[in-house]
C-alpha cells in the first residue's frame, strides 16, 4: 500500500473507531497539551427534550402548583396517598420515581437546584441544547462546547511533563455531543467493548506496527496514543467487569452508559469529563403524574445514578454527577394531559464534595404574576453559575472568562452547591 493511501486510510481508522478527528489535531499543529492531574472527574448527564422541572423537584408547599395541574400534579407528602411526593424539606419533594436518590439526600451527596436555566427565551430544542452545551445562550455559531474549552484551559501547563490521557474526556455516545466538540480531544463510542474489539482484530496490529515504526507525520503520534489508549482498555478487562458494593444497574441503554462510565473511572484511564445523554423528556402528552410516560423515564434516570454512586464508593470524593436539560416545561398543564415547551428548570448535583440536603436556588413563586410570560417557571439561576461552580471548584479551573466567554466567573452568581 502507497504510504499516502496508508496516511488517508489510517486516519479514517481512527475516526470509524470512534475516536473525534480532533485527536489528530495536537500532533498536526504541534500543540503538546500537558496538565497536571488533580484526580478530579466530572459526569455531565444530559436530559434531552425538557425535563419537567415541576414535577421532578415538586413544589408540594405552594398551592398555584396544584390549581396549576389538576391531573398532573404529586399529591403532597402530608396526604399519605399512594404516590405522594417524597418530602424534602417541608416545600419541596421528589418524583416518587426519584425514589433511588432520595437516600443520597438524606446522606447530603444529592443537592437539587430549582429555577435554574437558559436566560434565552427560545423554546427551540435544538438551539436551547446548543445554547446550553456551548454555554453561550442567544449566541449562534460558537465553534466549540464548554467541556471541550474546559479541557483545553486544563491542558495548559508550561510546567508539567506528564502528557494528558486521550481518555481525559469520554463520551458514552454514537457521536461527540456539541459540549465536547473543539480543540481538545475527545473520545466518543457507543461501548467500551466495541472500542477495544474494532481495535482488537489482525489489521489493527498491522496499523500499529506502521505507527510505532513509521516517521513522525501526520498521524504517527496520534496513532501512537490511540493505540496506547486501546491498551489501556484491554487491560481493564470490560467484558468481565462486576459491579462493587452490591450496585445494580437497570438493563437500558442508559444504565449501560453509566456502568462504563464507572468502569472507567476505576480502571484508572486519566478521565476527567464524562458525558452521556437521555432523551424521552418532550412530555406533551399524556405525561402522567406518580405514575405514567414521565415516571417510567425518571425510575431508569434514578436507578442508573443511584447505581453508579454505590458502585464508586469511596471514588464518589473526587466525583461530581451533574445532570441538566436544554429547559422545562409549562407551569400550567395542557389539555393533553401533557406540558408544553417552558423556561427554567431542575438540575441535580451529587457527591461527596456537594453540599447536599438542601434544594438550591431562590423559588421564584407560581402565581400568575411570578411566571415568565406568565406561563412559565421563572429563572432566578442561570446554569453558567453552575457550571462555572463546579469547574472551578471542583475541577480547578481558572481562565473561566475562557471557559464561559461574555460570562466570566461572576462568583457573586455563585449558588454555595459546593
């Protein structure tokens, strides 16, 4: 085979077996990131299609909730009814489908954050996800996500010696989601079996042979990382990994996700960010209230998470889960049965580093003259508060005016989460 071809080919390899094109990037322009690693990792889940923010957290205290959503609504804990809300601190409660996470509160790793989201008012999936995955709301066209930008500030330490993981940020997907896109490279597969299987058969140790032996071009030093990274998975063992600490994961595509994300994260790979997505939140019909469409998506959403925390144990102190979704739904139901396209929403942060059992976040109110547009939960957090919380405090980051471009640190908008 003509070396050009090889080049070509060899670098289609890399992408088909799932790794972002961006890993070729630092070798084609000479950029050697290198960081100093604090041991931290970040898990992003991200609720694609707008979770209901008021039926996930519920405002059992306030009486507009319940004149709001007559068929809908989660019957106060006090009422003792089966599928009551699960109470947690007298005003609000969990989906009695959050069952699973409850006890993470009562532990204070689980920290709920209301009324918080997007300042754009858009009720666009798409641009509200992009929005929110660039975090840079109302800006169209940013060319790279907040966690990709997260990376590349982290990776950029004049005095470290030790080169960055290529498995510093996964993603748990067919494709790399907009928040990792950038610069910064990235993995992205569907499974940790089918990475290490596509790069387990005769014609990849044939690329390798090439890689190791040929000059230093193109594509020879990302090569050489890509194949160093599928050592480093072979040797956590996927196929014969056990769960710890009695841990269950339900058998779904997302509990699957979270089981790898796990498996990572003890196999020592050098993660920091993780990222893995689950869609089946745009309730417009027949949502349900205890019981019903909505339900059957937080019970999989709960018993992954509570599965993944009791599976790390002691790890769970050098992590921070934090979910989010693009923005929530309608304070009044509608006439399906359902909830239409809202503003703020819900968020949950959980750790040991977290501070938990309480719900974050200043309440707004659902009279009709608290709503946004009176119609929606207002905002009264905005998620780059959030986020630059936890990238900052938890990971370390600075440079976050970088990070968050037109929003900076403004630690005055900080919310105490950590």
């Amino acid at each position: 085979m003509q070396r050009r071809v090889f080049v070509k080919s060899g670098a289609l390899a890399l992408v088909t077996m799932g790794l972002s094109p961006s890993f070729l990037r630092r070798t084609a322009f000479g950029a050697e990131l290198t960081r100093a690693a604090n041991g931290k990792t970040l898990i992003c889940l991200f609720q694609r299609g707008a979770a209901d923010a008021l039926n996930l957290i519920v405002p059992h205290g306030e009486q507009a909730y319940y004149a709001l959503r007559p068929s809908i609504a989660i019957p106060r804990p006090s009422a003792r009814a089966a599928g009551a809300a699960l109470d947690l601190d007298g005003f609000f409660g969990l989906h009695p489908a959050l069952a699973p996470l409850k006890p993470l509160y009562d532990r204070k790793l689980l920290a709920p954050i209301h009324a918080v989201g997007s300042p754009s008012a858009t009720r666009s999936h798409f641009d509200a996800q992009d929005y929110m995955e660039t975090a840079t709301p109302d800006r169209k066209g940013t060319p790279d996500g907040w966690l990709n930008r997260l990376l590349a500030v982290q990776g950029t330490c004049d005095e470290c010696k030790t080169p960055p993981s290529a498995f510093r940020g996964v993603s748990m997907s067919a494709q790399t989601p907009r928040s990792m896109q950038g610069a910064a490279e990235t993995v992205a597969m569907n499974s940790i079996e089918q990475f290490t299987i596509r790069a387990a058969g005769g014609q990849a140790e044939r690329l390798e042979a090439l890689y190791r032996t040929g000059s230093a071009d193109l594509v020879h030093g990302a090569g050489r990382e890509m194949f160093e990274a599928v050592e480093m998975l072979r040797a956590a063992n996927p196929q014969r990994y056990q769960p710890r600490n009695g841990a269950e994961y339900p058998r779904t595509e997302f509990g699957r996700r979270l089981l790898q994300i796990a498996q990572l994260i003890k196999a020592n790979v050098g993660m920091e960010i993780a990222f893995a997505d689950i869609g089946g939140w745009d309730t417009h019909v027949n949502q349900g209230g205890s019981t019903g469409q909505l339900a059957n998506r937080l019970d999989d959403f709960a018993r992954s998470i509570a599965a993944l925390v009791t599976d790390l144990g002691d790890r769970m102190d050098d992590v921070v889960i934090l979910t989010m979704s693009e923005f929530g739904r309608m304070a009044r139901e509608n006439g399906n049965r359902g909830t239409d396209h809202g503003h703020a929403g819900a968020m949950f942060a959980i750790g040991t580093a977290v501070q938990g059992g309480k719900v974050h976040g200043r309440w707004p109110g659902l009279e009709r003259e608290q709503l946004f547009e009176q119609r929606d939960l207002a905002l009264t957090t905005d998620f780059r508060a959030v986020f630059a919380e936890v990238a900052g405090g938890h990971l370390g980051a600075g440079r976050l005016d970088t990070i968050f471009p037109g929003y900076g640190e403004r630690r005055s908008d900080w919310i105490g989460l950590l």
